[in-house]
C-alpha cells in the first residue's frame, strides 16, 4: 500500500482567472477544431462536444440535430444502424457518430457486420467501464489491425501511463473519467476513481506527447465545467447528463404532481425522463436480462426534468464556452488551454437564492 500525497482537483475546486482581451464579442470567438488523428492520418473538424453513448442520450436523432451544430454523438450499442440511411438524416452526420462496441466476441461480430454494411462510417468507440484490463489492450489492437483506416475511440482510463498503452496499442482518442458522472457509483461502490480535472490534466499531457487525443467524460454540470475540461487540455468534452432528459434522447416523459399549498389543494405538475448509468441495474436487465451474480450495480438510477428540444441546452452550451474564451482572451477553442490559469478555490459561486 501506498499513498500519493499530492492534491488532485475536481472541476469544483477551481475557477479559471480572467485575463487581458482584445475580444470586443463572443461572436468573434471560433468554437470550431480540426484534429489529425495518429494512426490514419484523416482530419477531422466540428466542434469537440460529444454525446454520451448512453441510453436516453445516444440516439441518432440526438446525433442527427447535434450534427447540425458540427458537434458529435457515440451511437449506443442498441441503436439499429440498419436504420440509418431510411432516416431524413444528412449525410455528413457520418463524419459525426461513432459505433459502439463492448470487447467480447459477440460485440467484436456485430462491429465488423455494421462497418461492413456502413463502410462510410470513420469513428469506433471501444467502451468498458475499466480500461485497466490486459484483454481490453488486446481488443483495442484487435480491432486496430482489423479497421486500420478507422478512428478508434478506447476508454476509461484515468491515468497517464494507460493513456499511452491505449495509443500505442492503436486508440486515437483515449476516453478519460472514471465515476464523475452523474448516475455513476462506481467510487461509492468499489472505492476507485481519481478526480476529473486532475486526470484530464495528466492524460491530456501524455496523450499529446505520442500524437494522440483525449475525451473529457463525466463530471461536467453546466457549460463552466466544460470550459474547465478544454482548458484543462481535453481534446473533447463528452456529455451524459447535461444532454439528457431531451426530445432526441427518446425517453419517455411522464408526468407527476406536486402539492404547493395543502391547505388550498393546489399543485403543480412536472414532466421527468428516466436517466441511470450503463452499468446500473436498469441498464443490466434491459440489456442483457439480468444483473450477474459475480457483479453489483456501479450506476444510479434518476429522473431528471424534461428538457423538451436540445436545442436551446446546446446554445446555452456553447455561449457559456464562447463566453468562458473572451473572458481570457482566446480567439478560438485551440487557444483556451494556452490561456487558462486555474485558481484553488473553496466555493464557487453564491448559491444563497437557490432553491434547495
């Protein structure tokens, strides 16, 4: 046993400082990237949100308006890609989704069914809730020698040294976070997990260093944890909660009252989505029927506020982001890491009029 007596840091242990501007506008500011990946060499551009490849999330129409916003979605593993060329979706929105794919041989079989009917599609993300695993290094070399002129997605991992085994062993883009998200239990229940903006921080480093990229997933609560996440150096920022609890997200909404004044029987009623983690109960019993007896739940199961259409939450998204990059002066997405300097803080905004 050891201890590390650093201090690691979680997006509500800082701010970002404002610095000297030349920006007279938001709308000056470009949100827009273009990454080179390592190992095919096909550039990308959009704008590095993405969607979370979680139920409720993960859909393609979720993918089919964020695409109109040149952001990104990761198609979950249940959604028919059989279905996506019947659907009134552009055809761009390929460059903007990528498959799913677990790393057992069943999972392995339907990956190369789908590529081989969707040949134009670019993007593979290879998702487990532990990364750490000598069999899932293999699975991404796997799949590396078998889609040689894919981007492949590997995740989670936390830690600086397994974000370069996944690169060398033939990810592009590495999938950082382990139990920061919303519906994620995986600290309660296990123990493990290292804070989201310390291992963004560390991962980004060693990524960059081999030419590789990261994913910033889970942790972020509004649009100034994504801005922390970019300017923490995180190539991409993804979303599970934020993006939940939307029209695109295919939930069912339901309806329930709530009692304002007993006495005068008055009540107001609130509409809710179910949202839970992928490796909750819920989420076990859809997807394969049951939850085994040599595993526990790592995933919580919620209602969150309907939402209506994305939309409106992805303005809001990319003003704040806009925003967060005039208050330090950068131009443009790219430059907000260079201009970032966090600040230790003990709390971050006033909160004595929110309601509890």
């Amino acid at each position: 046993m050891r201890i590390e007596q650093d201090t690691k840091l979680d997006f509500a242990d800082v701010l970002i400082r404002p610095k000297r501007s030349t920006l007279a506008s938001r709308k000056e500011v470009n949100l827009s990237r273009t990454y080179l990946f390592r190992h095919h060499m096909w550039e990308w551009s959009g704008i590095p949100i993405m969607a979370a490849n979680m139920d409720g999330v993960g859909t393609f129409d979720m993918a089919n308006e964020l695409t109109r916003h040149q952001m990104f979605t990761c198609i979950t593993k249940d959604q028919e890609f059989s279905k996506l060329y019947s659907f009134p979706y552009p055809r761009k929105i390929e460059d903007h989704i990528a498959v799913s794919t677990g790393i057992s041989n069943s999972d392995f079989d339907r990956l190369v069914e789908i590529l081989k009917s969707n040949s134009r599609l670019k993007f593979i993300c290879i998702d487990v809730a532990n990364g750490y695993s000598e069999h899932f290094g293999d699975y991404v070399a796997k799949v590396r020698k078998q889609f040689p002129d894919k981007t492949i997605i590997a995740g989670n991992v936390v830690t600086a040294d397994m974000t370069q085994e996944l690169i060398l062993r033939g990810a592009d883009i590495v999938k950082v976070g382990i139990g920061p998200g919303s519906v994620c239990t995986t600290r309660i229940q296990t123990g493990v997990g290292y804070p989201q903006l310390s291992a963004i921080i560390e991962c980004a480093d060693a990524a960059h260093g081999l030419g590789g990229h990261i994913i910033a997933d889970g942790g972020c609560t509004c649009p100034g944890d994504v801005a922390k996440a970019f300017g923490a150096g995180a190539d991409f920022v993804m979303l599970g909660g934020m993006f939940a609890g939307h029209d695109e997200g295919g939930g069912e909404v339901v309806e329930e009252r709530y009692i304002t004044n007993k006495y005068d029987h008055e009540f107001e009623v609130r509409k809710f989505v179910e949202f839970y983690g992928m490796s909750s109960d819920t989420a076990m019993i859809k997807n394969k029927g049951e939850v085994a007896e040599y595993r526990s739940s790592e995933g919580r199961t919620v209602k969150v506020p309907y939402k209506g259409p994305v939309e409106k939450t992805v303005l809001d998204l990319l003003g704040g982001l806009r925003s967060a990059c005039t208050y330090v002066g950068a131009k443009n997405l790219k430059q907000l890491s260079k201009c970032t300097t966090f600040i230790r803080v003990n709390k971050q905004f006033n909160d004595s009029l929110v309601k509890r």
